[in-house]
C-alpha cells in the first residue's frame, strides 16, 4: 500500500509491514487495509458521540461503508447516500445519490459530514449542519474539490477538516491498520469486496472500477 504511485507486479519491495490475524484471508486483508483504516482515523478526528447525526456520502462504497458501520457502533443516527438501489446496511435513511437534487433532502440537524463527492454544491449542505458542526473532506467523486465560502462556514461556526494531504494523515492511516484489520477480524467491520481477478486479466479491473457497477474493492490476484 503506497501513497507514492506504483504499478501491476508479482513482486514488490515493501518498507511497511501489518500482520494479518489468520481469520482473514489475504484477499480481504488487502480490500479492507486502507479504506478501513481510513475511516477508523476519519471517525476519531470526526469525534463522532453518541447520539449525534452523521451524514456519509457514497456509503456504498468501501470507505463510506467503513464510515457508516464505525458511526453508529458509536451510537450515532446515520444518513447515507448510495447509488440507486445500492445497500448501506448501517444506515438509518439512505438518499440516491444519482438524483441531482439529493442534498435538498438531507434532513437538518446533521452534527458530522463526510465530504466524499466534492464540487461546487457541496456548500448546499452547509445549511443542514448544526451550528458547530463539523465537515470532513477526504474525497472528489465529482472529479472537483469542494468549493465553500468563509461566511457559509464562519455563519455557522462549522469545522471544516481537509483530509487526504499526502503527508498529513499519512502516518495516521498507516498507524491505524492494525487496529482496522483487528476489527474486521472481531467482526466489527466486513470487508467489502466487490471481486477479484488473476493478474492476467489486469485490464478487466479498471474496467470494472470505472463502470460503478460493484460494491468494494477490486483485487488483483498475482
């Protein structure tokens, strides 16, 4: 797992190590080590409390996934936006995404955003936090960072967190791997895979990651 870019290969030269427990099958260690340790990290400087009301965007995918089940093990009530028909199984109410119009439907009251499709009319939801709320940007489906002005922030007194910065978090994720493979082994977390391929059939998984048809990670099979 790198930050730094990288190619298809049989072998590599791997500087950073995380035992897998036995319970969990290398196919799954790989799907669930970044995406999950990502949320474990974005979940804790999010400080999601019990009771609070979390929105997750692309909750159907596998760090949104994450994002929903560690929420409300945290008691938190969860609202998730997933692609038609797409389950979110840890959410409480689940808006379609795909609908242009889907955040005038964001209920009010949201104490916690994961920021995860970007864009200019990620401001829409600025309106449905609480005041003090907090916003964390970690992804850009839209292909366009999350575009918001100083008095739509400062209005509310809300928090915006950017994560996702080569080295800022880096370190976190990394250092949060073990504790992520450790709840999917305990059963807290389920990997999400949506299948696997021999690498002689490389070109079948970008295929597959770009059509949004799956669920999960993708993984190659050396």
């Amino acid at each position: 797992m790198s930050f730094t870019g990288g190619a298809y290969a049989e072998l590599v030269a791997a500087s950073r190590y995380t035992l897998v427990p036995e319970v969990i099958s290398a196919e799954h260690a790989v799907a669930a080590a970044v995406p999950a340790s990502m949320a474990v990290v974005l979940v804790r400087t999010a400080n999601v409390v019990e009771g609070e009301s979390v929105l997750v965007e692309a909750a159907s995918g596998a760090i949104g996934g994450y994002l929903a089940r560690l929420a409300k093990e945290r008691g938190a009530r969860v609202v998730a936006t997933a692609g038609a028909g797409k389950p979110v199984p840890d959410a409480d109410e689940v808006l379609d995404h795909n609908d242009p119009d889907w955040r005038q439907e964001v209920p009010e009251g949201i104490d916690v955003l994961f920021e995860s499709v970007g864009g200019p009319r990620a401001a829409e939801l600025t309106t449905k936090l609480v005041p003090r709320g907090r916003i964390l940007a970690y992804g850009l489906l839209s292909g366009e960072f999350p575009t918001y002005s100083v008095a739509a922030l400062a209005g509310r007194g809300l928090t915006l967190i950017g994560f996702g910065g080569l080295d800022a978090y880096a370190e976190d994720v990394a250092a949060a791997r073990a504790e992520a493979l450790g709840l999917v082994a305990g059963g807290t977390l389920t990997p999400v895979l949506d299948r696997t391929y021999p690498l002689a059939d490389v070109a079948a998984a970008p295929a597959r990651v770009e059509s949004r048809e799956g669920v999960g990670k993708v993984v190659l099979i050396p």
